[in-house]
C-alpha cells in the first residue's frame, strides 16, 4: 500500500490593501475618529466633537465617465466607527454602441470627372441668368415709379389749331403752368422784325434764329426780368410791353427797353401745315 507524505510550504501573499509607512493599513474612506464623551447622564450623549451613533450619516459624491460603463456617479458616505463602508456605482446612461455604419455611395459617384462640372457651369449659368433677370425686372419696376405719370405727360406737350388763329392776332395757352405767346404775324411785322440791326441789341438774335416759319412766332409768355406777364400789342415798339418795372419788347420778342436781361424764351415746338397743328414741347 502506497503511503502519500503530505509537504507544508510557506507561500507569502501580497497584501491587498495600502498600507502606510509604519504598517497602518491606508483606509481613506472611513471615517476613524471617536466620539467625544458626553455631559453628565445624558442617554444620548450629545458631544462637540466626533460622530454620534443615532445621527444620520453624511452621504457625499462626485461623477465621472466610465469607457466602458459610461456615466458612473460615485457615492461616499461616512459611518460611525461600528458601521460597515459601501461602494455603490449608479449608471445614468446606457452602455456606449458602435457608430453606425455609412453607406457606401461609391455605385452613384461619376465615372469622369468632367460630368460633374459640366454640370457645375450649367447650374452656375442658370443661377447668373435667373439672378439678372430679377435684378432687371426690379431696377425697371423703380424706375418706372420715378417716371412722370399719366396726367404730367399730357401736360408735356400741347397741340393748338393754327388755323383758327387770324393773321395779326395774339392767342395765349397755358403749357406746364406757363403762358405761352402765339402770334401770327403779318407781312408787315416779318419786315419790321428783320430790318432791326440786331447786333446793337442787348441781347443780340436775328429774327430767323426765334421763328420756324416767318408768320408764326412761339414765346414764353415770362418777362426774363423778375417773372411777369407781359402785355401783347403794347409797348414803344408795337410787340410786348411789362408794366411791372417797364421792359419793352419788340414784334419778335426782343428786349428793347427797361431792365430785363434777355429776349423771351422761345420753347421747343413743330408746325404741321398739313393738318394744321402747332404741337409745343
């Protein structure tokens, strides 16, 4: 019978907790003090210093994240000398997942790169054409709220019939708020009006330069010195006189006498024979 010989071997294990340099084992988390020794009999002896027993115990803690729990609260609590420490670790929020897969959209890519931008310069062209039409249809909606309207352009231009005016007669229109001077001129005063040496007027013009037609004559009805109206037939030369300050005009609208500066403004104006219309403006 085979005998079995039992040998003891001493093995030294590594302490598992911390220890101080004088062989006090390390125990942070507990709380070691002792209860101050209570006044006279009292039963639940109240002290200044130190833990009570029937006191709750102080419960404090921090967060913290985890790489693989996620987000742990640690919670620490002081207990009295007798009681027993708990670590207790709280998850808040469920365990971190693998990101989700992209797709793969190499099948839709472009064979050549030249598609692509191609259809960049088209989508560019596009967005230039449609940006100028706007910019057009807006610049010329603004300018058409700028431009005059519809009763000013009737005022722009005045057609008159010169047919119903007889030879030596004055007829006086309005044309855009100012009187207007039509004369139809006799053979007579087309001769006085050209003989005149009009270079030794003050205002220097022949009677060719204000007249389209010799028989008619087109003036503003504005004395050039301070705004009046003239008198028509009157004056030391048989044309326009301004009783105002005393400026004579001649037969052709020419200052003669007095203290107005120049001749009377002749406007802008067109004579159809044809159909016998003078049209000013």
């Amino acid at each position: 019978m085979a005998s079995v010989q039992l040998v003891k071997k001493a093995v030294t294990v590594p302490p598992t907790v911390r220890t101080l340099a004088s062989g006090v084992p390390r125990a942070p988390l507990i709380d070691f003090r002792a209860r101050a020794a209570g006044h006279g009999d009292h039963a639940h002896h109240h002290g200044s210093a130190g833990p009570r027993s029937d006191a709750p115990s102080k419960v404090f803690g921090s967060v913290f994240q985890s790489p693989s729990s996620g987000l742990v609260a640690k919670v620490r609590t002081t207990a009295p000398v007798t009681g027993v420490f708990q670590q207790r670790l709280l998850h808040t929020t469920p365990a971190v997942r693998d990101a989700p897969q992209v797709p793969d959209f190499t099948p839709y890519e472009a064979k050549d790169e030249s598609t692509n931008r191609s259809l960049a310069y088209l989508m560019i062209g596009s967005m230039g054409i449609i940006s100028a039409s706007v910019a057009q249809s807006t610049v010329t909606e603004f300018l058409k709220t700028m431009s005059a309207s519809a009763d000013v352009l009737a005022m722009a231009k005045v057609e008159v019939d010169i047919n119903s005016i007889p030879e030596g007669k004055n007829v006086i229109i309005k044309w855009r708020g100012k009187p207007v001077f039509i004369r139809h001129r006799t053979q007579d005063e087309i001769e006085e009006a050209r003989s005149t040496d009009w270079k030794s007027l003050r205002d220097p013009q022949p009677d060719e330069d204000r007249t389209k037609k010799p028989d008619w004559l087109v003036m503003l009805g504005v004395c050039t010195h301070l705004g009046c109206v003239p008198i028509g037939e009157a004056g030391d030369f048989g044309g326009w006189f301004c009783p105002c300050h005393g400026s004579h005009y001649d037969i052709s609208g020419r200052i003669r006498k007095g203290p107005a500066p120049t001749n009377l403004e002749v406007p802008q104006y067109e004579i159809n024979e044809a159909e016998g219309k003078l049209v000013i403006g």
